[in-house]
C-alpha cells in the first residue's frame, strides 16, 4: 500500500514538473513574441519620427539662411 502512495505521489510529481516546464516554454515563448512585435513596431516608429526631425532641421536651415540674408 505504501508502495503505490509513493508511486503516485512520484507520478504526480513529475507530472506536475512537466507543467511547470510546459509553463515556462510557453512564458519564454510569449516573450520573445512580444519582443518581436515591439522590435517590430520600434522599427516602424522610428523613420516617421527621424523624417518628421529632419523636415524641421531643413526648415530651421532655411529660417537661419533666411535671417542672415
């Protein structure tokens, strides 16, 4: 009788190992999605955002071309 306690705790531990690893690879995972999409999304914003700043710097140029002349 002890014997099959001892099996079925064994096998409730390693099952319970099983979902906590199944648990961590499926967390890993969505990290790593997650930063994809940010890395993703990071890539996007960042052209808009310098072409926006270089439009203004060509403009203040201007401006200062401008008031020098």
């Amino acid at each position: 009788m002890a014997n099959q306690k001892s099996d079925l705790h064994r096998q409730q531990e390693i099952d319970q190992d099983r979902q906590n690893k199944q648990q961590d690879q499926q967390f890993e995972q969505n990290q790593q999605d997650q930063q994809q999409q940010q890395n993703h999304q990071y890539q996007h914003h960042i052209p808009n955002q310098q072409r926006q700043q270089n439009v203004k710097d060509q403009k203040d140029i201007q401006r200062q071309k401008d008031q020098q002349n």
